[in-house]
C-alpha cells in the first residue's frame, strides 16, 4: 500500500472514531494532525483500517511554532513507524520568505531516513514567487515531499503533494503530484500567517462549511444557496439541508463531494485541461456572497 493518487482527509486526533466514515471510499486515506496523531493512527490501523495513514505533528503552525531550522525528532519518525503509518512525515517547523537556511535544513535532515516524507511548510512567497528555487531544491535533494503553503496571494498549480490544503491539493495532482491532503475543516485547510489577525468574517476551529463542486470551494453552510447533491449523504436534496445538520453530516457530505471529483481526476484524460476548464467554470459562476476566504484558489 502506498500513497501514490491518494486524496487524504486530514483529520484531528478527535475525529478517530469517525475514520472509517470520512474516509472508508476507495481512493483515500487518512492525515491525523498534532502530537498524538500517531496515536490515532495505530488505533484505527488496530480497528482494522485498511487505507493510507499519515500523521502531520504540525509543529509549524499557531503563535508557537517552530522556525524550520529545529532539529527533527527521531523519536516521532520512530512513533508513526510502530504505530503502522504508510509513510512517515518530519515534524519540521516552518520556512519563513526567503528563509533558505530552513529549507535545506529540513531536506538536509529528511534524508537520514529511507522513507521519510519531507514536510515543507512555507511562506506564499516560496509558492508565488520562488517556485523555480523550491522546486529545484526539492529535486536536487531528492527526497518525497509534502507542501503546507502559508495563506497568501494566489498561485499557480504546482506538481507536489500538498498537505493541510484546501481543493488546490487536488489542483497539485491534475499538475502531477502523486497525492494530497484536504483538512475536514477550516483550521486543517490553512497555513495562518502568525501573528494571525482576527478579521471579521474569519471563523476558525468548529466552523461547518459545506464543500460545493460547482464553485470548486468550501462555503460556510449558513450561506449555500441553490443546488442540490446527488451525493449518497445528501440523496439529491438540496444542499442548503446541510445548514441544519450535524458537523458530521457536513463533512461527509464534502469527503464524498472531493471523492467524486477525485475519481473524475482519475479518469481524465488531459488532467491538465481538466482541472483548468474545471476552474474556469467555478470562476464565472456567480458566486457572492463570498464563501470561507480564499487566500488561494482552494
Ligand atoms: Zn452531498
């Protein structure tokens, strides 16, 4: 088993018990986020989980974070092997604009283990504006990578797997990436630059939003407007239900949603072309009143 075109729930250790719920489709697989997420993962391994699992320490988040230049812990590459994860992932910290010291620490570290996957959590500008260097970087290194881009402006697909993202994830795999990661919600789909402000409008944590294929973004459920789901949660009713149901509910709707468009990536042809005539269309559907903010085309 392994990761390659894998689109990943990620997860928080809270959400154990409903694993096999919001990832139990083929196709997909499982990201526990935080410092026991190896925890979780050796429970649903125990219960009998047969997809991919991860677990993300997220030492790079929040008003605590590490700069990417600490040392990456043996000891949590060792945890996440025992507990039975598919791959392990580096507690790295995070790689400030322009901060190359971080980036080649953490690859440089990355490559004591065989099968490490190198996580890289990076300011916009490495995605915005120094593409070319970070990719070249990761090449020359050669080690698998997994990409956390801090809100910013927009930016272009780009061919690694990305790890706590929103729809652009799956954006990365029509470009090439071999797998991805959509957080279930708004606080595991983000990268907050820090100090975050708060800005009105901004909901962070227990926030439900609603995942709308049309529009290609997850929009809060009090603000879904027409449509209907033909999705096996929502039994062609329209999505506004979602407005009344349980988070749960919500969030299997959008596991099921991002599914169903995974599998339409799986079958394209051109995914290239698809994924782009894909965002096309989401653009010129008249959209307002505006969904979740979109730091970047998620
Ligand atoms: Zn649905």
């Amino acid at each position: 088993m392994d990761l390659h075109e894998r689109l990943l729930v990620q997860v928080s250790v809270r959400d154990v018990y409903d694993a096999a719920t919001l990832a139990g489709h083929p196709g997909s697989g499982l990201v526990f986020t935080g410092q026991a997420g190896h925890d979780a993962v050796r429970m649903v391994r125990r219960a009998g989980y047969e997809g991919p699992l991860l677990a993300d320490r997220r030492r790079y988040a929040g008003s605590a974070r590490v700069r990417g230049t600490a040392r990456l812990s043996a000891d949590w590459i060792a945890d996440q092997v025992e507990a039975g994860a598919t791959a392990p992932l580096t507690d790295s910290g995070y790689i400030g604009e322009g901060d190359h010291e971080a980036l080649h620490t953490i690859l440089e570290q990355s490559l004591q283990w065989d099968d490490a996957i190198a996580v890289l959590p990076v300011h916009a500008r490495w995605v915005s504006g120094d593409l070319g260097t970070l990719l070249r970087t990761v090449a020359d290194y050669g080690s698998p990578v997994a990409l956390v881009v801090e809100d910013g402006p927009p930016y272009p697909p780009i061919p690694l797997p990305l790890l706590s993202a929103g729809v652009a994830a799956l954006g990365a795999m029509a470009y090439g990436a071999s797998w991805g990661a959509i957080g279930v919600r708004e606080v595991l789909r983000h990268l907050y630059p820090e100090p975050h402000e708060a800005r009105g409008g901004w909901r962070r944590g227990g926030a439900r939003s609603a995942f709308v294929v049309e529009r290609l973004e997850f929009v809060p459920v009090e603000r879904l407007r027409e449509g209907t789901c033909g999705c096996s949660t929502c039994h062609g009713r329209p999505l506004r239900h979602l407005a009344e149901a349980e988070e749960l509910h919500v969030n299997t709707h959008n596991t099921k949603a991002l599914h169903g468009l995974h599998n339409r990536l799986l079958r394209a042809t051109h995914r290239e072309r698809w994924w782009q005539s894909l965002t096309e269309a989401a653009a010129n559907t008249t959209a307002p009143p505006k969904g979740e903010p979109r730091p970047h085309p998620s």
